[in-house]
C-alpha cells in the first residue's frame, strides 16, 4: 500500500532523480535534448536548490511504497503574479513504471485536499505538449491560459489549467 508523506531533506536526491528522469522520457519529443542534457548534467545544483525550498516552504511530498520513493508533488500559494490568490500545484511527477496505476491521481487529489483549505481555486502549468495535460483535463482541470516559459533559448508553451474546487 502507498503512502504519502511529507519529503525530508534526504529525500530531495531522489525527487531531483524522479524529476530528471521523468523530464527525459516525457519531454523529449518538445525540449530539445540539449536541455534536457544540461538539466541532468546540473543535477547537484537542482538538488541543492530544492533543498532549500523544502527547508524554508516545506512543499514536497513524496509517495512510496515500502519504503520506495516512486513519485512527488509540491505545490503551495501560486508563483504566478497574475493568479496571486490562488494555489498551485507546482509540480507531480512518477517514475515511469507507476503511469497509470492511480499514484498520480493519489497525488493530486492529496494536493488539492490540502490547497482547498486554503484557497478556493488552484491553478497547474503544464507544457501543452506534455501528455499529462489530458490527466489533468480528465480531472477536472480547465485550461484558462497559454503561455510561454523560456528555457535557455527555446520559448515553450505552457497551458495554464484551474481546477473546479468544490468547497
């Protein structure tokens, strides 16, 4: 049986792990791989940079199974200045072998649970060509924007996704 937890600072080297690899198999039909080769070739600094974030936001959780770490969630009060009073699921990430099994809707419907005491509307950014998008539409999620993030100098597209809590 699975079990979400708050992530500890020892656990942030095997989010930074599920995070590469999931970037590598799922991106790499929209990221040029030379991103994706310098995002893994700059795993320490992700890994320090995000040990940061959990001591001072405390934002990850991890999921695992017998004492596995599988897959993570963060999220918390939103980035994006435009969507201030909402919250934000920042990001969700499995490995690959537990697509399709639950885990992910597991995640998030523990993101939203904990956001909603909080907020009363919660927004997710995903790149549109990420086939994830269609797991959060199945969701509930509703585009509400198209963007653009910036990653070294390729602009890639981004859809804003809100979901419908219902109090």
């Amino acid at each position: 049986m699975s079990c979400i937890r708050k992530a500890s600072i020892e656990d942030i080297t095997k989010i930074v792990e599920i995070n590469i690899n999931s970037w590598m198999s799922t991106y790499k039909t929209f990221i040029p791989m030379e991103i994706l080769e310098e995002r893994k070739s700059n795993r320490n600094e992700i890994i320090e940079k995000w040990k940061k974030i959990q001591k001072k936001e405390k934002s990850f959780y991890v999921i695992e199974e017998k004492s596995e770490i599988f897959g993570f969630v963060s999220f918390g009060a939103s980035h994006n200045e435009k969507y201030k009073n909402y919250g934000e699921i920042y990001s969700l990430y499995l490995m690959d072998k537990y697509h399709r099994k639950g885990y992910g809707k597991e995640l998030l419907e523990f993101s939203i649970i904990n956001l909603k005491k909080n907020y009363k509307k919660i927004i997710v950014n995903c790149f549109t060509d990420n086939p994830a998008i269609e797991f959060y539409k199945k969701q509930g999620a509703k585009p509400i924007e198209n963007t653009y993030k910036q990653i070294d100098d390729k602009k890639i597209r981004i859809t804003i996704l809100e979901f419908d809590i219902k109090q």
